[in-house]
C-alpha cells in the first residue's frame, strides 16, 4: 500500500514539474520505471478524484482542480475566477439567488466556484453532477467541439429518461444541443423541482465555462421573477465575456 501511494505522489510530482504541457502515460511509465498497465490504474484513481485530468485519448494529463484546491492556489483557471467572482458577487446580491460558475472536468459538471444567497430556503449543489442533469452542464456540452462532445457522449451514454425527458437518441441530443446553441440559455426543471438557468462564458471564441443560478421552482414562478432573474443573467455573462476579452 506504501509503495502505491509512493508511486502516486512521484506521479504527482512529475506531472506538476511539467504543468505547462500534458503528459502522456507512455511517458509517465517510463519516468517513474512502470509498467503501462500499472502505471494506467493509478492515473485511473487520481483522475476519479480530481488530483489530475485526463485531456482525452493519446491527449495526455494534466493537474486536476483538487491540486489547486489543496495549495489555495488561483493559477487554475486564474483570470476565469478573477474576472467571474465580483460579478457572480454582484448578480447573487441583486437577486438574492445562489450561482454558480461550472466546467467540465473528467466528463462531469464541476463547480469552479460558488456564491451563495441569504434565503431561508437555499438549494446547494454537489460539486460534482452528472452533466447531463443541470443547466451548467448542458450548456458546456453543447458548446464544446463536435469531436470532443461525440466522444464524451460516447462514453457516458445517451442521459436518463428521469433526467432529460424527450432524448430518446443522438438525433434528438445533438437537436437540443442546436437550439442550446442557438438561444445560448438553458433552462432545467428537477425532479426535486429545482429550477437551472445557465449561459455560456466565452474566451477567445471558445466557451470555457457556464454561469448558473439555481433556485426552488415556486420562488422562481412567483409573479415578476422569471424576466428579472433571466435578464440579469444574461447581462452578467455577458459582462464576464467582455471582461475577459480584455485580458
């Protein structure tokens, strides 16, 4: 057991030396003297918990989130939380609603960072989520390059019938994923009748990110809420692109 947590440390360690580029497992095995298959399952374990990402097949890896998390150190996804913190700060204070700014990291919605609201009834969300199940996630998906999002659905799988009601095949995802596209907002109701809206965040023509705000379905269609509540979403967002087109 010693000797495997070893293994992954120096696994760790190299990888952070080379943080600038990804990290092929033919390489890694042969610096740390493993065998491939080996050296694969403890690659598997750091993935599963966000100590590194996996970038795709022959992409190589690279320093996961918890790294950063563990360290308080910003470089990840550095000018991203910069620009996007004041003004997730800002939209929670007008609407008195939680957000939240999400990725995807190892083929799940993962939360960047969280502002919370001061409302006696708040909805709290995993850090983790099937990325399928929330506005964020959804929205990322649509996003993301052709090859990348056929090859990620390919390993997940076609969402659940509980989860995204009318998918019933790939016509009909990547049909969703067009209008997605098109309107560049979701909006998603839970089974626990929780309401999602998410929006696209862009960096040099790429979207990087979504901005989310989550709250209880009769909050949310309480007279004069939803206009409010979409608008300034989509203001901040906007906000955030501008912001980092500046950087």
């Amino acid at each position: 057991m010693i000797q495997v947590i070893n293994r992954a440390l120096n696994i760790l360690e190299y990888i952070a030396k080379n943080k600038d580029r990804a990290c092929s497992l033919t390489e890694i095995a042969e610096s740390m003297g493993l065998n491939l298959p080996t050296c694969a399952n403890i690659l598997k374990t750091l993935v599963d918990a966000n100590y590194l990402e996996h970038l795709g097949r022959k992409k190589g890896y690279k320093l996961g989130p918890m790294v950063y998390q563990l360290t308080g150190d910003l470089s990840y996804n550095q000018n991203l939380l910069q620009v996007a913190k004041p003004e997730m700060e800002k939209l929670t204070e007008k609407l008195n609603e939680s957000c939240i700014l999400g990725i995807i990291r190892n083929q799940k919605r993962f939360i960047l960072h969280t502002v919370n609201s001061d409302q006696d009834l708040q909805v709290r969300s995993k850090t983790e989520r099937d990325i399928y199940e929330t506005a964020s996630g959804r929205m990322l998906l649509a996003f993301l390059p052709e090859k990348e999002r056929v090859a990620l659905i390919s390993n997940i799988g076609l969402p659940r019938p509980e989860i995204w009601k009318g998918i019933k095949n790939t016509k009909q995802l990547e049909a969703a994923f067009q209008k997605i596209r098109e309107e560049r907002l979701v909006t998603t109701l839970s089974p626990s009748h929780i309401v999602g809206l998410a929006v696209p965040i862009e960096k040099n023509g790429m979207v990087v990110a979504s901005l989310s705000v989550f709250l209880p379905e009769s909050r949310y269609n309480r007279k004069g809420n939803v206009k409010p509540i979409t608008e300034e979403l989509i203001n901040t967002g906007e906000r955030v692109n501008k912001h980092l087109m500046e950087k």
